[in-house]
C-alpha cells in the first residue's frame, strides 16, 4: 500500500490512502471453500497538526467483489428442494464510512528527518451494502449468507463500529 500526504501549512495536510484486496484470511461460515475477494478501499483525511500530534477527520470508500462457493438448494418450496448443488457466486460489498482519529508522527532516526512513523487510532462508523451475483436459476441459499469482520456481524445499510489504527512507515520526498 502507498499512499500520499501532502503538508501545505506547517498546521494542516491531506492524505489519500489507497489500498488494493486481493486476500481474505478466514472463510466464511456459509463457504466451503476459501475466499477469492478482489477490490480496493480508499481512505482519505485531512488533518491538523500541533507539534508531531495530530487530529482528523477521516473517510472510508471500498467496493470488494468476492467469489465463494456454497450449497444451493435448486426450485425449493416450503423448504423441499428438488436438487442441491455447490456453485461459485460472486458477493459485492460496498462501504462508506467516516471516523474521527488521533495520532502523532516522528523521525525513526534523529539525524534522518526524512523516514518518520506515524502511529494513529480513531472510532468511527461504516456503512455497508451487500449484493450477490450469479446465483443458479431457481437456486436459493442453504445457508443464508452472514457478513461478519473482526468485530462481529455487520449489517447491511446500519451503521457499524469502525476503528482506525495503524502504525505507518513514511519517507519524505523533497
């Protein structure tokens, strides 16, 4: 991942922080194979800096295709279904979201100003929208798809916890 950062005043920058997906660590419960996502989340902020702290506002995008395979039960009615079958769909997740976060930055080394570190947290709240594709004609889900993250289930069109750290290595380009 790199990003930019651009100081225009010694009190305040702007940052735009892309980031491309194209691993997922765990499968999800309703899988039965691994993940295949595919996307990019962009973060960018504004801060305000007083010394090496710093305050921002910060927003999230992201749009993740994702291919999994799991059961589908084929022409079901009242919960009999003619046939069953593992097929691959395609899940699209969209998210938008804000936080507030707070952080401070400082040289690595005190004879090189150039290479810094940035350590930041924050608390904020995403949105996400959820969308299958390719499911088989006549096909419904087994097993209902969850959305889940390192925090629980999210849901879909409410707002969800977001919390923003990291620790980032920078270099300065004059």
């Amino acid at each position: 991942m790199i990003g930019v950062n651009y100081k225009w005043h010694q009190k305040w920058s702007a940052t735009l922080d892309p980031k491309f997906i194209f691993y997922a660590v765990q499968s999800p419960a309703n899988s039965t194979g691994p993940r295949k996502p595919l996307g990019v989340r962009v973060k960018t902020d504004i801060r305000y800096h007083i010394q090496n702290v710093f305050i921002a506002p910060e927003l999230v995008f992201g749009y993740t295709s994702t291919k999994i395979t799991t059961e589908f039960g084929i022409n079901c009615i009242g919960g009999n279904c003619d046939y069953y079958t593992l097929q691959e769909y395609t899940e699209i997740k969209k998210e938008a979201g804000g936080a507030i976060k707070f952080g401070f930055t400082g040289p690595i080394r005190k004879n090189n100003e150039n290479w810094k570190l940035e350590l930041y947290t924050g608390i904020g709240v995403s949105f996400f929208d959820f969308k299958e594709k390719g499911i088989p004609p006549g096909g419904s889900f087994v097993r209902p798809p969850t959305h889940e993250d390192g925090l629980g289930t999210m849901d879909e069109d409410e707002p969800n916890v977001m919390i923003p750290f990291g620790l980032i290595i920078t270099y300065r380009i004059k």
